[in-house]
C-alpha cells in the first residue's frame, strides 16, 4: 500500500505542475515505441494524466483502507481460525509426553520372505502332525 501512495503522491506532484487540476478528456499519451517505455513509465503517465483532485481522493482512500482493519486481506480467514483455535479444549491430564529415540528412515535392504524355508517348515511341521495323529488314532483302537 505503501508503494501505490507513494506512486500516487508522485503522480499528484507531476499532474500539478502540469496544470492538471480537474479531469479532462482521455488523451493518449503513451510512446508507440515499446522499446523506449516501460510498463511502469506507462503507469505514470496514466496516473498523472489523471485530476490532482482524483489522484488526491485515491491517496485518502488508500489511507482509509489503511486505518481500517476489516478491509486487510484474508482477515476474515484469520478471524476464523482464531474463533476455531479458541474452541479447542486441551485436557491436560491425558496427555502423554513422548521422546523418539530414532528418526524413521528407510532400511537400508529389502525384505522379502523367503519361500523355501517356509515350505520346508510347513512341510515338516505338517508331517509331525500327521504322525502324532496317526500314533493317537492307534493308541486309542489298542
């Protein structure tokens, strides 16, 4: 905001010593050489082409819009988050202070089962509970 008074200030100095006290017919003063004015040169000239009166009425708003604090930008979300923030209630008796001993990281080899000696071990265990129950099945008919 800062910047935009002061390039109006700028203008307002520019448009008085021109004489430009009140609006007067849009003429067009930019340069057709594009290589010779800049954007912001282009902007200025718009600006002081302008009134001393309108350049002074935008320096006063801007100024207004200054003082008042509803008109800053994303006020409104910050309000809202703050209402929210506030409703938040914290009790202190459940929490649990925690300390990490290691930062997460990925390891360093892949792991993958390994087949083979699960079905070995299916296999043997499998086969161990076959004949238990087959010396079962024959104590029992004895």
């Amino acid at each position: 905001m800062n910047q935009e008074i002061t390039k109006l200030e700028e203008a307002t100095i520019i448009a008085g010593k021109l004489g430009i006290i009140d609006t007067q017919e849009s003429k067009d003063q930019t340069v057709q050489n594009a290589s010779r004015s800049s954007v912001i040169t282009e902007e200025l000239r718009y600006l002081y082409s302008q009134s001393t009166r309108t350049l002074r009425a935008e320096i006063e708003t801007i100024n207004q819009r200054k003082k008042n604090i509803n008109m800053v930008a994303g006020l409104l979300d910050i309000k809202e988050e703050l209402t929210l923030l506030n409703t938040v209630s914290l009790d202190t008796s459940k929490v649990m202070p925690v300390t990490i001993d290691l930062v997460a990281g990925a390891p360093e080899l892949h792991v993958r089962p390994k087949r083979t000696l699960i079905v070995l071990l299916s296999g043997f265990i499998g086969g161990a509970l076959a004949i238990i129950f087959v010396l079962i099945g024959n104590a029992v008919r004895n």
